[in-house]
C-alpha cells in the first residue's frame, strides 16, 4: 500500500485538507476535501494520520481508496490502526472499510463502531482471497456528518499471508491435541489460507477427560470467548484464531457443571438459580418473596431456620435448597365501643372497680361498667402457652415471634412449643425475674407462660394496657383460672378452670388480661399447692356426701307411702 501510513502531503500546522493525497483517491460523493493530521493527536505510525468527516465545506462524508495489485486465488492480510475522536460529536462515529475485486466483487466489508474517546490506537486484522490481479481498499465515514470522525493510519496490505491457529493445553500432561498444542500462553501457531477450514482434535490422557475447548481472539482472551464441548470442532480460518484446551481429572469433572439453588417456602417452590463450583449467586440472587402478614427474614438452609443462614454472596459446592424465613407481623386492632369481640378477635380492656352495690360484667344495656378510652393497641397473647401441653398454635406463633425480636432468640416459626420455645420462655423470665417470677415467691424460671409471664409479655407489646398484676391462683387442675384482685381481695372475674389446653373461660365483656407462669412441681416444692389441693379434695368430699344425704331424704318423702 501506497502512503499507508498518511505521511504525504506533509501537513504545515495541525491540521490540513486536500482534494487528493498520495496513493489514495477521493472517491467522496459528492467531493469532499480529505483531512490529514499532523500536530492535532498522536499517530499510530509516523507523524501523520487521517480523519474521516472532516470537510466543514461539504455535505457528505469523506471517503478514499487504493487499488494494488492481487494473485488469484492467494490469500491476503489487511492491517490497520484506528482510534476514536476526542469531541462528543463523533459518538456515533463509524469507519467503514472494504476491499473490492477488480469484477467489483465484495471480498471483504467490516464496520467499526469508532465513536467518542480519549485517543486509543487500536489494530484490526482481517483476511480475504483474492480473486483478480487487482483489488481495491476503501475507507469511509458512517454515521452523523458533522466535520467529527473516525481516525485510520498504517494501512498495511501482505500478500500469502493467511491467518493463524494458534493451539494450546490449559494444563500440560493432561491430554495432547491435533495439531499440536503448546502450554497455557505459549501456545503452537499454524498458518492456513483464507476461508480455508482447520479440524482441531483433543485427546485425554488416562485418568482425565475432555472438557472444553474455548475458541477466542488472539488478541484478547476475553473476546468473543466461545465454549465448544465436542473434542472434534472444525474452525473457519477468516480470522486469526486461539484455542485452547481444557482436560480435567475424571473425579473434579462435576466440579465444572452449574449447581442448582432451589429457593422454597415450606413445600411450595419459589425458584431456582445456578452457580458454578466455588462462586455464589452474586446478582443472580432470587427476588426477596412477599406474604400478606408476614415480614421476611432471609433465607435457610433447612425449614425450621435451624440451619445456616443464606445469601447472595454464599459459596456454592453442590446442589442446595434454602427456605424463606418469616416473622410474623404484630397488627393491631381498636376495642369494640361495646365489650365483647371483633371479628373473631378478643379485645382487652381493664375493668375499672365496682361501685358500692354494682355488678361487674354486663349491664342490662349492655355495656361493660368501667370501659374507659380505647388504647392504640390491644393484647398480643390471650392464652396460656405450655410444654408438653396442646397449644394454640396461633398464639405460639406469636410467642415465637416476639421471642425472636425481642430476645433475639432464632426460634423457627412453626407454632409448636417444644424444647427450644420452652428454653426461651425461661430465657425471657430469667431477664424479667422481678416481674415475672417474683410475685411467687420463687427465682427459677419455668419456662410455662402464665398468669405473670402472660401479662409482662403483653405489656412489653402494649403498654398502654397498664395491667395490674393477676390474682396468683395456681394452675391445680392443668387448666387456668385468670382474674383481677378488687375492693377486699375479691378476686373479679375467676372462672373455673378448664380442661389441658382450653382457653381461659372469661367473661367476653370482662375479660381479666393478665397472665403467667408456674409449674405444678415448683408449688409443690414450695410446700404450697399440695396444702391448697388437699383442702379442696376434702371440701369437695364434704359438698358431696351432704348433697347426697339431703337428695335421700327429699326422695324418701316423696315416695313415701301414704297410709
């Protein structure tokens, strides 16, 4: 190639526009002048260069050619550097280069996408078959016409000159190759015509297998860095190419799959991810899911959140599933204006003492004596909670919700009160002792929510409800007895006690709302519950046999016989 490298005319100044330049035609339509460069920016080769676009006269883009001489039937290889324009105008800025047969016939047509930057010279190397003795390179501007264009110098044409494979082994002594390969970046290069086709074979050696090969640009690994999991592969040599080949001991094969992260809430499926050995997820990570009244805590490796904990940045060795964590939301609602409940729920409220004369509970209109204003928020738990006893699971979830937040317990949500909800409940009585466990009389906790432990839990959630402390009745029979202490001790409210797991039998209209905590064995061992026991059984005895004698004589003078 004539003047490749732009260096005729010389340029006087930085910059100089001509009609023609040596070597190289003005094939512009219609004509515009040819900008060559000399002071403005650095060039590739030389003093000089040329920018394309860069007639402020014109109303098209500049663009010149050189014919040479070819061989029929050769190959050749196009070299040249090119750069972006500093000024934002060029942003869209394209070189546009191909090469021609003599017959016009297309032997090679590329576009560049030179655009908007700093000054970076970068080589482009392409092939093409000659066809002609002659052919004919062109370079022209795409893109805006705004004077702002492409950069191109050291234009360079070499005749029998095809592209190359140049084939290399990752890892030596693993495998060999056909044609031969060399070691990882040293690799073996071998020269083909143009278009023409290389079959490139891999062969394990014992203990090892084929893996991959990876197909890219010789100039850059990570261009166009394509995987191709067949040990034979054929490649079209229009290019210069690098392959490499990767071979694998047997055992470490599975190491290079994709593993699958399964995502669940409970049994129900919410997606899968996929990661290779030893990374983690990264961006890739599922979307945080969304349940109404929920609020979601991460993700763990096993359904009870007993597990380990799992996130974006977790590294993967193998297939996995991790479940979606939840706490439960604590909602609030607003105190019926008539006692009783609200769609399904109970609401607390604190009696006030009786009037002289009055009745607590009901009146005959039937409004509750002593409602005063609504609180911004209710009870949280309305039961006694127990291990080893039937549950509301409702209302332990709840107990694990708040032990989970407010203890920082990591209970798993399930509403079963087992060992580890026991264990926090006697955490939370241990912390509170003077509120919860003091009013007995004792200082081990016992990890059963009652009367005291109930009610120190509801005020935490809600201290607006100011709860007086309960009457301290025993939970003797397995069932509860909840109440407020009034005017002379009486205990306001008391209900009998229920059978194991049933719900305090309070008057809706009056419900008592406080509550905690003592084991039968712990009375016991305060020398106290079996006193109070045997005197009930006795009085029990005595109401019985006196009933029974007096139903006897009311039956004997009814079928007495009249004589």
């Amino acid at each position: 190639i004539e003047n490749g490298s732009f260096e005729k005319p010389v340029v006087s100044g930085g910059w100089q526009l001509y009609d023609s330049i040596d070597g190289w035609n003005n094939v512009s339509e219609p004509s515009a002048q040819i900008e060559l460069q000399g002071n403005v920016f650095d060039s590739a080769d030389g003093n000089q260069h040329l920018e394309l676009d860069s007639d402020p006269q014109g109303s098209s883009a500049s663009a010149i050619e050189q014919e040479f001489e070819t061989i029929p039937g050769e190959s050749y290889q196009l070299i040249f550097a090119w750069s972006p324009r500093p000024q934002e105008q060029a942003t869209d800025s394209e070189v546009n280069v191909e090469v021609r047969s003599e017959e016009d016939t297309l032997l090679l047509s590329e576009t560049i996408i030179s655009g908007y930057g700093s000054i970076k010279w970068q080589y482009e190397t392409y092939y093409f078959t000659a066809e002609d003795s002659k052919a004919t390179i062109k370079f022209s501007h795409g893109g805006p016409i705004n004077t702002y264009g492409g950069l191109v110098d050291d234009v360079q044409v070499y005749c029998g000159v095809g592209p190359t494979l140049t084939v290399e082994m990752w890892e030596s002594g693993r495998g060999t190759t056909d044609p031969e390969g060399g070691s990882r970046h040293n690799g073996i290069a071998y020269q083909y015509g143009h278009g023409e086709e290389a079959t490139l074979t891999a062969y394990p050696n014992e203990g090892y297998e084929f893996r991959r090969w990876i197909l890219t640009d010789i100039e850059d690994i990570q261009k166009d860095r394509t995987p191709y999991y067949s040990a034979i592969i054929d490649v079209v040599m229009n290019r210069d190419w690098r392959a490499i080949a990767y071979f694998l001991p047997t055992e470490e094969e599975s190491l290079n799959d994709p593993y699958t992260v399964t995502f669940k809430d409970g049994e129900d499926p919410l997606g899968t991810k996929n990661a290779d050995h030893g990374k983690s997820l990264g961006e890739n990570m599922q979307e945080n899911p969304t349940k109404a009244g929920y609020t979601f805590e991460g993700w763990n490796t096993k359904e009870d959140g007993t597990g380990e904990s799992f996130d974006s940045t977790k590294e993967i060795t193998g297939d996995i599933t991790v479940y979606a964590m939840w706490t439960s939301e604590v909602t609030t609602t607003t105190p019926p204006t008539s006692g009783g409940s609200r769609s399904g729920q109970r609401v607390a409220f604190i009696p006030t003492p009786a009037a002289e004369g009055e009745v607590l509970g009901e009146t005959d209109e039937g409004e509750v004596l002593g409602e005063t204003d609504e609180t911004s928020c209710e009870m949280y738990l309305y039961e006694h909670l127990r291990y080893g006893r039937t549950n509301n699971p409702d209302e332990v979830l709840k107990l694990q919700t708040f032990l989970n937040q407010h203890m920082g317990e990591s209970l798993p949500l399930n509403g079963f009160f087992g060992e580890l909800t026991k264990k926090a409940v006697e955490h939370f009585q241990s912390k509170y002792a003077e509120q919860v466990l003091a009013p007995w009389g004792i200082n081990k906790p016992t990890g059963y929510v009652y009367l005291t432990t109930r009610r120190w839990i509801n005020m935490i959630v809600c201290p607006e409800l100011n709860l007086p402390i309960p009457s301290l009745v025993p939970d003797s029979l397995g069932g509860v007895r909840v109440g407020l202490v009034g005017e002379d001790g009486v205990v306001l409210g008391e209900e009998d006690a229920r059978e194991d797991g049933d719900v305090p039998a309070v008057d809706d209209e009056m419900e008592d709302i406080d509550d905690e905590d003592l084991l039968d064995a712990e009375v016991d061992a305060e020398g106290e519950e079996t006193e109070d026991e045997d005197k009930s059984n006795t009085g029990a005895i005595v109401v019985i046999i006196l009933g029974l004698a007096v139903l006897g004589v009311v039956l004997y003078y009814i079928f007495k016989p009249i004589r």
